[in-house]
C-alpha cells in the first residue's frame, strides 16, 4: 500500500512540475511574441522615415524641394487618342498599274476621371471611364529621383474610317478617290506601351515635379535622358465581310508586332515663379527588334483581270480547284448566287529594318501651400511595316489631362 501511495505522489509531483514548466514556456514564448511585435511594429514605423530620409539624400534641396508632407491625393481628368493608317500596295505588271490605298482609323476618345492616391512617387489611382464606345484603357506611372516608368494598355473596335485610293498607270496617276463611312465589320485595335528612362541629372532636374508632383522644382535646369520602350500593337480586320480589303490586301486579315526601342532624349524644366514649372521632354527612339507577323486567307477569287475563259463550274472546297482546274476566279467574273470560299495560310513573320519613333511630353505645374494644379500631355508615334506585301501601319498614341491635387 505504501508502494502505491509512494508512486502516486511521484507521478502528481511530476504532473505539477510539468505544469508549471509549461506555464514558465508559455509566459517565455508569450513575452517572444511580444517583443518581436514589437519590433515588427518598430521596422513598420520606421519604413516612412526612410522613405523620407532617401528621398532627400537622392536631390540637391537648393533645385528641388521635397514636401514635408509626403501623401498626396490628386483628382484627374484625362483624354486620351489614338490615330491608326494602314496602308497598302498593289501592282499589275501586266497593266503597268500600280494601286496604293489606306484606311484611317480614329475611334472615340477615351476619357476617363480618375483618382490617385500616393506616397512621395509611388502611388496608385482608380479611373471611371466616361466615354461610350471608347475600348479599355488603363495606365500606371511611377516617378522617383533618377527613374520614370509609364505603362499603357488600350483595346478597342471601330468602324468609321476613311478609305482613300491612288491609281497609277505608267507611273502617272490617273485617278483618285476618298470616302467616308462605316466597314462592313469593325477593325479590332490593341496597343501595349511600357516605357522606363533613366535621369543624369537626377539631383537637380525631376520629371516628377511637372507630372505628379512628388517634389517641386525650385530652380531652373535641364537634363539628358537615356529610354527604353517596348511597344506592341494589332490590327485585325478578320471578318469575312471585310473580304474586299483583304483581297486588295495581298489575303492579310491580322497583323501583330512587336518593337524594342531605346531612345536618347533631353528635359528641361522652366521655372519663372516659386511653385511654377514648365517642363518639356523629347525622346528620338530608334527601334532595335521590330518583328512583324502577319495573318493571312486564301480566296477562291482574286483581282486578276476577266478575260474570257471556259465555264469555271462548281467550285471544291476540299480540293480548292473549280471544276475546271483553276484555282483562282476573278471577283469581277463573279456571279450572282456564288458564294465566297476562305481558308487560313500559315503565319508569316518579317524583322523590319530599323526605324524610328518619337515621344513626346509637356507640362505644367504650380504649387501654393499644400494644394497643385497641373495640365500634362504625351504624344507617341509608332510605325512598322512589312516589306513582302508593301504594307505598312502608323500609330499616333497621345493623352492630355488636368489635375487638381492636395498634400497630407
């Protein structure tokens, strides 16, 4: 009996002492948490102040002064345009003819009323778009004291265009034509623009102040910059019943590229008041990868001159012959009750020569106690083309907006 007693009290001894070891790890681990929240919490805090700290030591203060007051809230409203040519060629040796046309596209505006939310460069905004019929739009922007970066993404269809013609005959041009109105389908329009440039002068000249206004410029200076842009784009027409500007258009219904430019350019910011800034920017780019790739249809018809020939028959489409062998019909032999056959060829894909774009900036900024105003615009020219089919595309892609903000 008094083994038994004796173990039962060496096993509550162990239990309490086992208790009271897990109370003494509790309150240790207790207390760990404690103070690594506390530092957790410390760091966090500590993040504005450098953010603060580095944001000054990057610029001379006598040419740019950074706000004590680092938030800022900036109510927008912007416009932005884009202007597409497609151009094409067409010989007939046979005819000593040569045919160039081109559409002009230049869908709706696409306004929009954004508000920004920011802390020193870094901020992100939320827009509302206020335009019908005006595609998707989105851009993001971020400013620091030696950096730029600019990000645009805009997709939209349009079916009013301009539709011009030049006939040539012998090299003379022998007649001329232009209307306007509605394609049978819309053109389907896609464009990517990321653009980030890098500041020589970083410490006296600041693209921010003019743009956001993340510092404010307080003397008058200049600065050489060094850009790189990648641009991607497509025009795409598909639909069947656009089959009159495919078959002039050597088949081509979509057309994708790609560009890598690097570009060296000049700012410079005016400063005729306190809180007054006139910044303008030019950026030449040249286009070191430019690869187009173009989509194209084949057609039972084509543009090739009526001549008298035997019945043509029912047409195949499985062999892609007419009955009578050929695999062509001219369109203007066509018939009334015969229908258009299409089918897709493969891809092909050209690298262009090099070629050369622009970018554009403008702005202005004024600052009193912790309100700005500002009025900002862009203008960007792309252009490409495709040596096999004498085809080529320009896009002109701008924006203007006026901002109204207030510091925190």
């Amino acid at each position: 009996m008094r083994y038994i007693v004796g173990n039962i009290i060496i096993i509550c001894c162990l239990l309490v002492s086992l208790n009271v070891s897990a109370q003494e790890q509790e309150t240790v681990d207790s207390v760990c948490m404690q103070n690594s929240s506390k530092n957790l919490m410390g760091l966090i805090r500590k993040v504005p102040g450098y953010i603060d700290n580095k944001a000054r030591k990057k610029v001379d203060t006598n040419y740019i002064e950074v706000p004590a007051k680092p938030w800022r809230v900036i109510l927008r409203y912007k416009e932005n345009s884009v202007d597409v040519d497609y151009t094409q060629s067409l010989d007939f040796p046979e005819l000593k003819e040569h045919l160039e046309w081109q559409l002009c596209f230049e869908p709706p505006r696409a306004s929009s009323l954004e508000v920004w939310v920011g802390y020193h460069g870094t901020g992100v905004g939320l827009s509302l778009s206020l335009a019908k019929n005006a595609g998707r739009y989105f851009s993001f922007s971020s400013t620091g004291a030696k950096y730029g970066f600019n990000f645009r993404l805009r997709r939209f269809n349009t079916s009013m265009a301009t539709f011009t013609a030049k006939d040539y005959v012998d090299g003379r041009l022998e007649e001329e034509y232009e209307e306007k109105g509605n394609m049978h389908s819309p053109v389907w329009i896609r464009s990517v623009y990321a653009n980030g440039y890098y500041v020589f002068n970083g410490r006296h000249y600041s693209q921010a102040a003019a743009y956001n206004q993340s510092v404010i410029q307080r003397r008058s200076t200049g600065s050489f910059l060094l850009g790189a842009t990648w641009y991607q784009s497509s025009f795409d027409y598909s639909d069947v019943r656009n089959a009159l500007y495919m078959l002039i258009g050597h088949g081509i219904h979509c057309i994708k590229v790609h560009q890598a430019n690097i570009g060296f350019g000049y700012g410079y910011n005016f400063v005729p008041a306190r809180g007054l800034v006139i910044n303008a920017m030019v950026m030449p780019n040249i286009s070191v990868y430019n690869r187009v790739k173009v989509y194209k249809y084949d057609f039972n018809y084509d543009l090739s001159e009526a001549v008298p020939v035997d019945d043509y028959g029912e047409w195949d489409r499985q062999a892609h012959r007419w009955a009578n062998g050929e695999t062509y019909k001219s369109i203007f032999m066509a018939k009334e009750g015969e229908k258009l056959d299409y089918w897709d060829l493969e891809s092909e894909t050209d690298y262009s020569p090099l070629s050369f774009n622009i970018d554009l900036r403008f702005g202005i900024a004024y600052n009193w106690r912790n309100y700005f105003i500002g009025i900002q615009a862009q203008f960007n020219r792309f252009s490409y083309k495709n040596n096999k089919d004498n085809c080529r595309v320009r896009l002109l892609d701008g924006y203007a907006r006026a901002s109204f903000g207030v510091r925190l």
